[in-house]
C-alpha cells in the first residue's frame, strides 16, 4: 500500500503546472510599447515615464486594489521589429501598495533601448505564449499596444489579432499622433488613430486611447490603465466618419456588449479600414522605393 502511495504523489509531482491550482487574479495586463527606430530617446523616456507616474498615481492604486480579487498582474516588454521583443518586467503581483510602488521603481530603473522598424504583429504574437506561461488564473487577459506607426513589418497585423483573440485575450490602442519629424524622413500618419481602432484592437469592450501628442501620452496612459484595472469602457460610441477621431477613448465596437463565457473574440472587430490594414507596409515600401529606390527586406 505505502508503495502505491509512493508512487501515486510522484505522479502528481510530474503533472503540468497548469493543472495545479492557480491564485485567482482579477486581470492579467500586458503592457507592449514601441521603441522602433521612429521613437527617439528623449519620447522613448516620456512613453516610460507616462507608465511609471501611473503607476503611482493613487487612484490608479486604488483601483488596482479594489477589484474582487484585489489583485492584478503585469508585465512588460518592449517591441520594435518583427522578432526584436525585450521583456523588461516578467509577469508580476500587484496585491498591494508596496507591491505597486516596487513594480514602477524596477520600472524607472530598466534601461531605455532604441531599434528599428515597427512590427505591431510581431509585438502580438510575442503575447500569446506570454500570457499562455502567466502563473495566475486571470478573470481578464488584456494586451495593451502604444506605438507611433502602423505595422510595416513581419506578418499581417490583423493575423496576429486574430490568434491573440482566439485566445481570449482583448487589444487595447494607445497610438501616438507624433507630430515630430521622422529620423529617417518617413512622413507622419494622420490617420494611425483609425488604423489602431480598425486594424489593431479587438475584444470584448476593447477600446483606443488617443495620445495627441508625447508630451501627452502620461494623461492617456492614466486614462487607459484606470479603464483597463476597473474594466470600464468608454461611456459612448463616438463618431467614426471621416477625419481624425476626438481626442479620448474609442470603442473597437458598438455598446457595451455582453460576455458570455463562452463568446467568440474573433467577432469583436471593427470592419476592415477602408485604406487596408496592410496600409503600412504599402507605405513603406513606396516610402523607400521612391527615396532611395530599393525596398527593404
């Protein structure tokens, strides 16, 4: 008998991970921010320091702490090209304020990289096995892409979107309407805060959070993470003809729908842009063909 039983907890021992039981957590964010070769030094440390004074802003503390649980778990990574992903901050527990403040020092200390080009689909297909490894078990899986341009490299970025929604794991937008000249001469996007609203976000209440500018990003990235922790979409579905969007969040569908537990992300999408979600790789490969008459690998 005690050879049986021996040999029964050696088997349990061997069993996966994921079929021990997991600390319940009230929403697993990952947080995806662009440090392609557009972004230089000086917004790349406006972007990092908009995410580390939210995270010590006290309402957002609050409400990181006041959900069922009172728990949240982040992580955090930068994204540039289509396989250059650096994970700066592994999956972590938030369950209290000393927890959140030692989140956003280990935060403002990790150094600030630079890269290249921009693969938004890169920067989502790294997500899915980062939330798939995640320790907790997450009421709400929310992957949040900031960036200034649209994807023009890797795979198609409605793709990735549509795996990353076949995992139950809602996009979040926060583009960034840079008005600052392009190193490279690549002119601005005027309409990247409808290319992130059509092409990039999807999920139930699933929303873009438009930064007008750097210097603006710490107000949106308060704004989106406050929606993010208390699960709070925007209260109207704001006007989607053309030109710019309002300043403010938008929804990436119409109301406030209903999640069932067994609903499919796939179907929380906007309709496709009528400029085409490949409209950055297009752009791209005319921007270098006619500047210096090659197109890029």
């Amino acid at each position: 008998m005690r050879a049986l039983v021996a040999l029964f907890a050696l088997f349990l021992s061997t069993l996966p991970a994921i079929a021990q039981d997991k600390l319940e957590i009230d929403l697993a964010l990952a947080l995806g921010i662009d440090i392609s070769g557009s972004i230089d030094p000086d917004e790349a440390r406006l972007q990092r320091e908009g995410y580390v004074n939210a995270f010590r802003d006290p309402v957002i503390v609050k409400a990181i702490l006041g959900g069922a649980n009172g728990r949240i778990a982040v992580s955090y990574y930068e994204w540039s090209d289509s396989w250059m992903q650096k994970l700066l901050i592994d999956w972590t527990l938030l369950d209290s304020e000393a927890a959140i403040h030692a989140f956003a020092t280990r935060l403002s200390e990790a150094p600030i990289s630079i890269a290249r080009r921009t693969s938004i689909s890169g920067a989502i297909r790294y997500a899915i096995p980062l939330f798939g490894r995640s320790p907790y078990e997450a009421q709400r899986k929310v992957l949040d892409v900031s960036g200034d341009g649209s994807n023009n490299d890797g795979g198609l970025v409605t793709e990735m979107r549509h795996e990353a929604l076949k995992e139950r794991i809602v996009i979040n937008g926060l583009p960034i309407m840079n008005d600052r000249p392009n190193p490279f001469g690549f002119p601005n996007e005027t309409d990247l805060d409808r290319y992130y609203l059509h092409c990039v976000t999807g999920g139930p209440r699933s929303f873009v959070e438009v930064a007008r500018s750097f210097e603006d990003f710490p107000r949106a990235v308060r704004k989106k993470l406050l929606q993010e922790v208390a699960d709070v979409g925007p209260r109207q579905d704001f006007d989607d003809g053309p030109g710019p969007l309002r300043e403010g969040t938008q929804l990436a569908q119409a109301g406030r729908p209903r999640v069932r537990p067994d609903d499919d992300y796939t179907k929380f999408v906007r309709p496709e842009y009528e400029l085409g979600c490949d409209v950055g790789e297009r752009r791209s490969r005319e921007f270098w063909q006619r500047r210096f008459g090659v197109t890029p690998d």
